[in-house]
C-alpha cells in the first residue's frame, strides 16, 4: 500500500493540475448554488480515482486508509477546493451503509454515491428536537410491507437537491426516548414527501424544511435493527475521526482575515486591543487543535465554542469599524446578520457548554424537564 507521504505527494500534484475544474471550497455543505459545479467536481474525482479514499475498493473507492482519507482532505483544503460534494453522503450515509446495511443496499447506494448519482440530505433535527435528538417525533409506523411516515425535519442542508436522504423517526412511541427511534434509507421523491427551503434574516436560504404526510416508505427501507436507530446514527456521527489539519488550515485563514480588518484603518488604541485579543484567542484555539491529535475530544467542543464566539466577536467589531455603512447592503451587514447563526449550527453553544461542563469539569447533568 502506498504511505501516507508519498499518497500526499501525489494528490497535491493532481490538485494542483485539476483544481481549476473545482468549485471554491465551501466546506462540508455544498451551497444550493454550486451544486451543478459540485456534482461535476465529485464525478471527475470518481473518474480521474480520487473517490472514497477509504471506501472499499470493490464498491469503486481506492481501499487505502482512514489517515489516507485524512490526507485527502488537508492537501485539498491546502489547494483551496472542495474534498467532497456530499458530506452527509461520503461520511454519513455511507459510513451506516457500509456499517450496518444489507448487502442490497451496499449494492444499490454505494457506487452511485460515489459518483454522484445518489445525493444525501440528512433528516435528524425537528422543531422540538433539534439538541435533543433523542426526543424527535416523527413516526413511522409498519404497515404491513411499508412503514408510514408522518411528522417535520427542519435545518436540512440540501434537501431540495437530494434524492436521498438518512431519516430518523420513531417506531415505538413507548419504549424509552433513544431506544424507540429507527434509521431509514429514504427515497426523497416518494409522494407526501414536501420540501420548503427555509428564509434567513440574511436574505439566503441554505436550509430546508421537509414535511411527511403519509409517506410509504417501504420496509426494506430500514437500515440496523429496528427500533435501533439511536444506536446507527450515534456509530456513523461519532466514528469520523477529526481532520485536525484541514481545521487548523480554516482556523489560519480566519485569522489571516481577522488581521486585514486593520488595513487602511485608522484604528482607535482600543480598537487596536480588541483586534490584538481576538487575534491571541484564534492562536489559543489553533495551538489547542495541535495539541488535540487526531481523534476528537471534549477540547473540540471548547474549540467549537470558542471560535463561535470568537467569530461572532469579529463581525460585532467589523460593523463597529465600518461605522453606520453596516446598517446598508454589504459584507458587514450580511456579517453582522449571520454572526448568530454560528452559535446554533454544528452544536449550540448551549450544547457544547453542557458537555465541557459534565464531561471536563465534572458538573452535575443539567436537569431533565
């Protein structure tokens, strides 16, 4: 098998070579407009062998391992360019396939997902369940070859472009709240199915709502045991190990933006010492991410919490630069306006606060309502 090294070597050289055909690098989410550019990006890396790193080879990935994936992944954060089109569907959809999928389904999903043909959206978060995943209300309920669908998703990233996606619902409303819930390989075109993209403060729509009437899902729909979905989704989202190098190279180019906030500014003392201290802070942060290795621990919820926060800070400080033009149309004001998006996507700050507090600083749990 190839080291690490010199696997390294050769995807920087073929990105250097091919990353005028990418789309820029949106991260983990491919916005609703690159997707046409995403797809035919995520379908070249199929053809030129630069899909599923790690994925098996005779499902059409390149069978090398997880430090390889790794590796992917920071030299194409290095290059600028996406390393996949579809997250929920490379890590998540794919991860519980591989895991936990019948031999039908690695068949029929795997490869298309690697070429693109299958794209995922991810149906977890409701209403009245988004922290607290474990209390979601949607229902499936068997019916004879079928399972009925009925409830709401929402915050789906994607979910107007997919035609698939990974659905959590309940299917046994007495049992315990995470041992009633089931995992499901739904197709995104069954009737009942509705979808609304979701209007932010910011003038964008990213996310989705979908809606379940009545939805026949059929039963081999079902992926992991039933009633076992908790456990299927909690594998696929905790086994991804964290891509330590791709997140400091994000980290470096925030803190490169945050320093050219002072260029052709007359800054005030003070404003110069606000600037200087959210810089130390982006430098704890990244030394603190060195220091965490490969693996993700409770310092990525510190770091989580602390570069929301710290971001947040900046797009307060660059409004307060720009003087009223942040109230009109423009970067500052759109800054301004989806700074506090930050502390509810990926985890609330809430959340990560809960988590530093019981599992690092060994606080009672916070009470059950």
């Amino acid at each position: 098998m190839i080291s690490v090294e010199e696997f390294g070597q050769q995807a920087a050289a073929w990105l250097a070579a091919n990353k005028h055909l990418a789309p820029r690098d949106y991260g983990a989410i491919c916005p609703p407009d690159l997707v046409e550019q995403g797809l035919a990006w995520q379908k070249h890396l199929y053809a030129s062998g630069k899909a599923g790193i790690h994925w098996p080879a005779d499902v059409g990935g390149q069978g090398l391992t997880p430090a390889h994936q790794a590796q992917w992944l920071l030299e194409c954060a290095l290059a600028g360019v996406p390393g996949v089109f579809n997250m929920v569907g490379l890590v998540l959809a794919g991860g519980a396939i591989q895991k936990f999928g019948s031999d039908e389904q690695k068949t029929h999903h795997l490869n298309a997902t690697l070429r693109g043909d299958h794209v995922w959206c991810q149906l977890f978060s409701e209403p009245g369940a988004g922290s607290d995943l474990g209390s979601l209300s949607t229902k499936a309920e068997r019916d004879g070859d079928r399972y009925i669908v009925n409830g709401q998703k929402v915050w789906c990233s994607g979910g107007r472009y997919s035609n698939w996606g990974i659905l959590m619902a309940r299917t046994n409303p007495e049992a315990p709240k995470h041992d009633g819930i089931s995992f499901f390989l739904l197709d995104m075109s069954l009737p009942g199915i509705d979808i609304r993209p979701l209007k932010q403060m910011t003038g964008e729509a990213e996310f989705d709502e979908v809606f379940f009437t009545d939805v026949q899902v059929p039963a081999d729909a079902l992926i992991g045991p039933l009633h076992g979905g908790w456990g299927v989704g909690m594998a696929v989202l905790t086994s991804e190990r964290g891509h330590i190098g791709t997140s400091i190279i994000s980290l470096e180019r925030r803190l490169d933006s945050i320093a050219r906030l002072a260029e052709g500014r007359d800054l005030s003392p003070l404003e110069r010492q606000e600037l200087a201290g959210l810089l130390s802070k982006g430098m704890a942060y990244k030394a603190m991410a060195q220091r965490q290795g490969p693996v993700a621990s409770t310092a990525a919820s510190l770091m989580k919490l602390g570069i929301t926060e710290m971001m947040f800070d900046v797009a307060m400080l660059r409004a307060d630069f720009s003087g009223a033009a942040a109230t009109l149309d423009g970067p500052d004001a759109f800054g301004l306006l989806a700074a506090p998006g930050g502390r509810i996507a990926g985890g609330t700050s809430q959340v990560q606060r809960n988590i530093i507090g019981e599992r690092l600083l060994g606080l009672p749990r916070e009470p059950k309502g």
